[in-house]
C-alpha cells in the first residue's frame, strides 16, 4: 500500500465546549492523566521546539517532570543545543502527541531558568546512575566513540561509589509560560475538534473553536 492510501477514521472521542476548563493547564492536567491511566508508552514525552540564532527550527523528545498553572518544566544539561537556544532565543514550542489516543496538546510559550533550589531538589531524586549519567555526557558534544562514553561513566561511578554528587552547574531545569495552549481531539470524516486558549494582557484565557 502506498504511504498516500493510508489512512483511518478517528472516532475514539470528541472535545466540546462543555469539556474546556477556565485554565488550559486544568484540563491539560485531566488528559495527561487520563494518557497515564490509559498505559501508553512515555505519557509525559514531549516535542521541545528552539530555534537556532540562524532562524533554523530544532525539535527533540525531552520528558515533562513537573506541571502547575505557572507552567511546563523539563531540565537538560546547560550546554545542550537546546539550552544554548532557549539563551539565545526563550520562545519554545512544545508538543505532546498522544495518537494512541486520537489526542494531542500543542504549546507555545516563554522559558525561564528554575532556581538553583528546584534544580537540586530534582536533581538528588533521580538514581544515581542518572546523576552519573549528567556528568559523564557533554550533550550534543561530538564523541569519537561510544566505549570512550561508557568508560567516563564508569570511572565516575567508581570515583563517587561511596559519595554523593554535587548538582552540577552545568545542569539545570527550564519552566515554559505559556501564553498558547491547543487541544486538538480526532474526529471521523477529519473534522477534529480544535480548541485554543490564547493569553490575553490582563492574564486571563480566552478561547475559540478552530476549523480541523
């Protein structure tokens, strides 16, 4: 079968206007639970978007670890692409694509660094072998191999076997503000329910259905 003949109806549900909540990061809480209970693999995996000071856009699959109303955290190694981006340039788009259930969440929003405290707090709750893991890796670095990785990690998990690490400087986690949220539901015939919160300047939501 050509990739151009495929194609299904999405008919697992709908999204009306009865179903929004005054604050998108309330129902956005209820369809990520609802993907967790659902047990589809990496519920909380997310598109980060940047772009590069050339205007060239860059996605990856990063893990959400945190939601409130003041937004969506994720943390990283400082020198990474994508954090050199978000320095040069903090409008990031984000993008959760629940298809397993006919559901997806798109993000556009302003990213800030967390405080030295919330980065520590997060930080000593990962295993050990993760926080081994942010010191062995330069992120997006060049490395000739991947034994030559493997043999930093090990010499440092033998150095620290029988200490703790200290948080990295080089290490930190980012909140991203929104200011857009859509929730985008599959429908039969492709007439999808679209609907999107915009940010207006006294800092209330406002929506509107979009066409699919």
């Amino acid at each position: 079968m050509a990739i151009s003949d495929m194609r299904r109806q999405y008919s697992m549900g709908s999204l009306t206007e009865k179903q929004l909540t005054p604050h998108p990061l309330t129902l956005f809480k209820m369809w990520l639970q609802d993907a967790i209970d659902a047990g589809i693999p990496d519920p909380t995996a997310m598109t980060v978007a940047t772009v590069a000071a050339n205007g060239q856009p860059s996605q990856r699959i990063v893990l959400l670890k945190d939601v409130t109303e003041e937004g969506f955290v994720f943390y990283t190694n400082l020198g990474s692409r994508k954090a050199q981006e978000i320095a040069a340039n903090p409008k990031v788009a984000l993008h959760f694509p629940w298809f397993f259930m006919e559901r997806q969440v798109r993000i556009c929003g302003t990213a800030e660094k967390l405080s030295a405290a919330e980065n520590a707090r997060y930080f000593f709750s990962r295993p050990k072998d993760s926080q081994l893991a942010a010191y062995a890796s330069k992120q997006s670095q060049p490395i000739s191999t991947r034994e030559l990785l493997m043999t930093q990690f090990h010499q440092l998990k033998e150095k620290f076997a029988n200490k703790s690490l200290p948080v990295p400087d080089f290490w930190g986690g980012f909140r991203i503000k929104p200011h857009q949220v859509e929730f985008w539901q599959g429908g039969e015939d492709r007439l999808h329910d679209r609907f999107e919160y915009n940010v207006d300047d006294a800092g209330n939501w406002q929506t509107q259905r979009l066409m699919p």
